[in-house]
C-alpha cells in the first residue's frame, strides 16, 4: 500500500509540474479586428498586418515600451558627425525563412527594392538614403542626402523588415503570397477572411524565447463575438476590445485586460485629386470640409460611442503629445459656422457625402454618430461599409469621396503625416499637394534640433487644419484581452502583439 501511495503522489505532483510549465505544442489564436492586405511590408498597409509581421519579420531596429529604439537585426550603429550616414552592424547567425543569410548584402538588396519597387509604398519612407555600401559581411552604411532624423524610427516599421532577397527577386511584386522573412514564426497558410497560420521557426535566432509551435491569426470583425469567441476559448487573445465590453472583459476572472495608449489617430480621409472622384465638390472646397468638423462634437463622440475611454482630437498627435501645436486646441461644435461655411460655399439647402466605413462594429458605430450630427446643418451622410481591405484598395485607387480611417501611428511625427500629406507620400490617398508643406515636411526631417521641428510641424499643422484633407476625431487606447493562462504578455504603445517571452501555463 505504501508504494501505491508513493506512486500516486509521484503521478500527481509529475501532472502538476506538467501543467505550471510552458505549454510548447500549444497554437496561440489571436482575434484580429480585420484581415490584413497583401503580407508584403513594401506594399502593405494594414494595421494588422503589421500585428502579423511583428511574429513573421524581424526588423533592424525595434522599440521599447517608452519608444526608445533598441538592437534586432542590427545590433548598433553610429552617425557621421555631419548626419550624412549611419554604419550598422549586423546581427551574426541569421538567416532568413527559406535558409537564405541575413547579412549586409541582404539588407542593401531590401532598401533597394522598398526604393525601386513599383508597387512599393516605403519609397518616401526611405527617400533620404542615397546609397548603400557593404563595408564587411556583417556591416552596411547607409549614405544620405542630408540630416535625417525620422530614419531609425522608420526602420523600426515596415521600412526596416527585411524579407528573404532570394524569395523577393523570385516572386516580384506576387511576394505576399508566400512571405518569406525570419522572425521568429514562418509562413504556413492563408485562407483570405478566415486565418494566417505561421509555424515556430526553429533556426530563429532568438528561438529560446518563443514559446509556442504555432500562432494563428483569425479576422472576426464584430468585437462582441470576438469577447464571446474568448471568452468561449475559440480563441486565446483578440486586439482591440471594444470600450463598451471592458467591463464584461474585466468582470471575467479567466480574462487579463491590458492597454497602452496609442500614438495614431482616427478620422476621416477626404479624395482631394486621386481620380476622377477626386473631382467632387467636397474635395474642390475647404470649406465644405470645414464645416463638417464643425458640425461634429469630438467630445460627445468620446462619452457616447468609446465611454469616455480614449481622447478626443483634432491633429495626427493626441493633445498629450509633445509635438502637438496647442494653439489649435479640440474645437467645440458650432452648428452655425458650419451652416455658414455651407451656405458660403454655396450650399445653403444641404449637400450629399457617401462614406465609405470598415465594416467593423466601433467604426459604424462611430460614423452613425458623426451621420447624426452632420445632419443637423444640412449634410446628407450616406455610410458604404466595405470589408477592411476593399476599403483600402478603394482608397488608393482613388474610388472614393470621403473614407473614415485612421492610422496606428509611429514613434517619430514623420511617421504620422510626411507621407500622407507631401505631394509623392507613399500612402497620399487624398492625393493633396501643397509647395509650402512639402517645404515644412521635408525640412522637419533634418532639422538638427527638437525644437526646430516642433517649430516646422506646428507650421505645417496651420495649413492642414485649414485644408483638411483628413479630419481627425479621435485618439484611441490599445486595449487586449486574453486567456489568463497567458504569461508574459507586454503592452506596447504601436499596438504589436510581441510573443518573445510569452508563455501558455494552465
């Protein structure tokens, strides 16, 4: 009998170390708001598809949760004195998905085709390196044109994933179908609006830190179904829970709720010159614009559609951010300047505007409250709702008049305006040009100092609240939800799900 209890206490105390411990065959599932577009970092443009980069394709360079860049691909790097180039050195041992080495000639033969690429949207992104030179296998400089202080920032995004040069030339601008990178999962299967399924990489460089065999990323658009789909065990985490259900989530003893505030904006884009719809009159006149800011109360939108859970706003940086001109603070809502602005711009009796919306719950929701309010002054909003990525293809083939969309935001100001506004931004939807932004644009790149570029954004900020070619109306928080048998998981302000050092413990 004493060996049989022996052996029974044996059995329990071996499953209860089983249990506490990382569970390695487990397949994360991940809830995304939306699918992603094409899974190429040179040409794509998605939010999400930048969650699934952060486990598909390592960087240069990353950030800290308090935005400091920090080693990944490229373990360090000095400027010249003068700015006019930085000499990285390179990470040892990687190599890319398909087996391909990660070294400096592959990272020149990245930045020459986010730079040459048709279809590349990273070209402005970029535009300051005027060439490479492999100084050594492990090596690479980047010369310059001038100062440019958005650069490190930049390659901590897309800008600076590196992808496979061997898969890249084979496959062209089709890349996206078959990504090939080498972070710290690979590509397995994509079945458009259902799921991306990576598999661990087991040459990864950093493959002690990852704990799972697989992730799965499943786009479920309705964020009550996504809680519930959690809450069910469907699915182990979703990203941005809905402010209406945190306090459903949190009132969930199975359930870790977590956030970080954001550095992007919401609002809504309007085609100024993409087209032939660029030719309507909501994109010939300001003050049609104008007016519809007018019309909306900011706050109000906060307290009834997020619960008072974000920030209301009006410039591509929230009211906290340094770089925010506090001389524009969040307009109140004025009924009569907007009716004014119609009646002045010749539409005193009321005017149409379609919407084109993403098809998710808080956008809808949000955009029938803003449909409200634009009524009262005479503005007849109709809302088109369109699956994520329709809408952004849409959007970039200038078939559209107005498009409610927002943008993560990037830890350099650069990042959140030089390539929507200047004349040849990569993702310039509105197709809005002005000389004098693009001057103020451009020059806030290489101005050497904080305040000579709070200086230039401030100035720029001017014209575009004059011109609106996108109406900001808020700024959101990051808020996760997931599985309480999920370890390890930190909060990040560009909203990346980041799986180093994550584990699954019953």
């Amino acid at each position: 009998m004493s060996h049989l209890k022996t052996a029974m206490i044996t059995a329990l105390l071996s499953a209860t170390a089983l249990t506490a411990s990382p569970l390695m065959a487990k397949d994360l599932r991940i809830a995304l708001q939306s699918d992603a577009d094409v899974l190429d970092p040179d040409q794509s443009r998605t939010f999400v598809g930048r969650i699934v980069y952060a486990s598909l394709c390592d960087k240069l360079v990353d950030i800290t949760p308090d935005l400091e860049i920090i080693p990944q691909l490229a373990t360090s790097w000095t400027t010249s004195d003068d700015g006019t180039s930085i000499t990285m050195d390179l990470r040892e041992g990687v190599v890319f998905h398909d087996g391909t080495p990660f070294n400096a000639e592959a990272v020149a033969a990245n930045i020459e085709r986010s730079q040459t690429m048709d279809e590349s949207r990273r070209k402005s992104e970029l535009k300051s390196i005027t060439s490479t030179e492999v100084t050594g296998e492990y090596q690479i400089k980047l010369n310059l044109a001038g100062a440019d202080a958005t650069l490190l920032a930049q390659l901590a995004d897309r800008a600076g994933m590196m992808v496979s040069p061997t898969a890249a030339a084979a496959a062209g601008a089709d890349f996206g179908l078959n990504p090939v990178c080498s972070g710290p999962f690979s590509f397995t299967e994509r079945v458009a609006q259902d799921k991306i399924v990576l598999t661990k990489f087991g040459d990864y460089w950093n493959a002690d830190a990852i704990n799972f065999d697989s992730v799965t990323f499943l786009p479920i658009p309705d964020t009550t179904v996504r809680l519930a789909n959690l809450q069910s065990g469907d699915i182990d985490m979703l990203e941005r829970l809905a402010a209406t259900d945190l306090g459903q989530a949190e009132a969930d003893a199975n359930i870790v709720v977590d956030s970080a505030v954001s550095l992007g904006y919401q609002g809504i884009t309007f085609n100024i010159a993409n087209g032939e719809k660029g030719d309507n009159p909501w994109g010939n006149d300001k003050r049609l614009r104008q007016a519809l800011s007018y019309a909306i109360d900011r706050e109000a939108i906060n307290q009834v559609v997020f619960e008072g859970a974000f920030a209301a706003g009006n410039q591509s940086f929230p009211p906290t951010s340094p770089w925010y001109n506090a001389d524009f603070p969040v307009p109140a809502r004025d009924v009569e300047k907007a009716k004014a602005l119609l009646a002045e711009a010749g539409y005193a009796d009321g005017i149409d505007l379609e919407v084109q919306v993403p098809n998710t719950t808080v956008p809808l929701q949000l955009m029938q409250v803003v449909q409200s309010m634009a009524s009262d002054v005479g503005i007849n909003m109709t809302i088109t709702s369109k699956e994520f990525a329709t809408l952004l293809a849409d959007q970039s083939a200038g078939d559209y008049t107005a498009s409610q969309i927002g943008w993560s935001g990037r830890v350099d100001p650069d990042g959140n305006n030089h390539q929507f506004v200047t004349t040849d931004g990569g993702i310039n939807d509105s197709k809005f040009s002005d000389p004098k932004v693009d001057e103020l644009m451009n020059a806030a790149r290489t101005a050497p100092t904080v305040a000579e570029r709070k200086a230039l954004y401030d100035e720029a900020m001017v014209i575009m609240l004059d011109e609106l070619p996108r109406l900001f109306l808020y700024h959101q928080k990051w808020i996760w939800a997931y599985n309480d048998s999920m370890k390890g998981f930190t909060p990040y302000p560009d909203g990346m799900i980041r799986l180093e050092g994550v584990t699954w413990e019953e």
